[in-house]
C-alpha cells in the first residue's frame, strides 16, 4: 500500500480543506502541544516526535481528540465561538443605547406578527399585511417613491435617482449611488414597511438604526406574494452543517418575474 493510499484512508474530508473547523483546530491544537510537551520532559526526542504525529493527525483529520466537533460545539464557550463567527446568533438588540429588546417579542407586542398554528410559526397580522400591501401598491403604481425615500432621509426628492442597475436596484443621491436593493420588488416592501412599523411599534423613533433596519428587511421574509408582480413566493431554505454549528439560508426569489425579495441566513 502507498503512502498516498494511507493518507487517504486517514484523511477526513468532512473535517479538512474548506471543511475545516478552526475552533476545533485551534483546541486541539493546544492539546497536541501540551501533551507533547509533558512527553518531551520524559524525553525530548519523543516530545518531538509526538508533536509531528499529532500536527499530522489534526492535519489530516481536522482534530487529534476523537468527539471533538460535538465537544466543541457543546462545552467551548460561546465568546470563544464568537472569535471564529461560530456563536449562535442572539435576537436582541439596543434601544435608545441602554435597553435590550427581543425583536420576536416586540413584532408581536405590536400586533406585527402572531402565531400561525398551521405551520408552527409566526406570520403577519391581517391588519399589518393589508395596510403595508397598500402602500407597497400606492408606491408601485402611483409613484411617489423618490419622494417618500426622500423624506425618510430628509434631502431633497429632485436630487434622488431611483432606478435598475443591472440585476440590482439603486437608488443615487447627486449622482452617487446610496442604497441598494437585490430588486425593484425589495425596495418597494422596505419603503412601504417603513412608516407601517412606525404606526404599530410606539417605540419606534427610539430604536438604534441598525434595529431599525434589520427589521425593515427582515419582514419581507413573511411576504407571501411578489411586492413587483403580486405572484406567489416560496422561500427556498438551504441548511449547511459544520462540526460547530448549523446555517440555515433562505433566499425568496419570484419566479413570474425574477425579482430576489429576501435572503438571509441563521443559526
């Protein structure tokens, strides 16, 4: 058998290359290296040796501790985590620079979103998704887009241009592009959406902006029908694990017109 064959049949795909985990590789890391060192005061030589067969062991395997991606996971704290974008998202952001709110808690406080027990999950209230469908078809048919944008950001609506720009959608202050958008269709919801937050959530003019919007372009993916061409939308959810966590994207694209009205991603 060669060399090559051994290294293959030693070698986890799952755990090396682009596959590798560096929490678990800086852990184990540090262990090879501590006990390489206790070996090493018994005798040098061997401490040596031990170091190279545990770098190559974590090299081809991802890890030298067997167990290592679920002990990882489940005992390395989340700050450490966080180190390598491996901590678990939290849902809570600054109020007015002092409070923390759950952005769950405060959409249905404020009658947003409810539970809907056919699917065990939240959707729109009736009343927020008729009053926001109505604008995002007041700002789609009758114009006025440029306007309300401008009064949001407080400039002058004459100097804003609003149009597509290849496959994305761009809105330009004095000829310098300052917001985009994945589509024509996204844009529309997130000024729609605006002011119809502003009406439900009290504390609206004193949530941070970051807060704010994340949760204009989080809403849109409770829309059910395309805000450019009103057909149906189904949310296409791809999961990705890794020995750490697990990523869940959601894109929600309209096939009748081609128009991406959200995508994101969580833990």
């Amino acid at each position: 058998m060669s060399i090559g064959n051994v290294v293959d049949r030693v070698r986890v795909p799952e755990y090396t290359g682009e596959n590798r985990c560096q929490p678990c590789t800086v852990v184990n890391a540090i262990i090879a290296v501590v006990l390489a060192a206790v070996v090493g005061l018994v005798w040098p030589p061997a401490g040596i040796l031990a170091l190279v067969i545990f770098a190559a062991a974590i090299y081809l395997r991802g890890y030298l501790v067997p167990g290592t991606p679920a002990l990882t996971a489940e005992y390395l704290p989340e700050r450490v985590l966080a180190w390598f974008g491996k901590a678990e998202e939290v849902e809570v952001e600054e109020v007015g620079g002092a409070e923390e709110v759950d952005v769950e808690e405060l959409l249905s406080a404020a009658d947003v979103v409810e539970e809907d027990p056919e699917v065990d999950d939240l959707r729109l209230t009736d009343r927020f998704h008729e009053v926001w469908w109505r604008r995002i078809r007041q700002l789609r048919e009758g114009g006025g887009a440029e306007e309300r944008l401008a009064a949001i950001i407080d400039v002058d609506p004459e100097e804003l241009e609003v149009g597509g720009d290849g496959d994305r959608f761009v809105v330009s202050f004095e000829g310098e592009p300052i917001g985009r958008w994945d589509s024509d269709a996204a844009f529309y919801a997130d000024l729609a959406v605006e002011p119809t937050l502003g009406e439900w959530i009290l504390e609206w003019e004193t949530l941070g902006d970051r807060t704010r919007t994340e949760l204009i372009a989080g809403l849109r993916a409770f829309l059910e029908e395309c805000p450019a061409c009103e057909a149906e939308l189904e949310p296409v959810e791809d999961v990705r694990k890794s020995c750490c966590s697990t990523y869940v994207s959601v894109d929600v694209d309209c096939e009748a017109c081609g128009a991406r009205v959200f995508s994101g991603s969580y833990r």
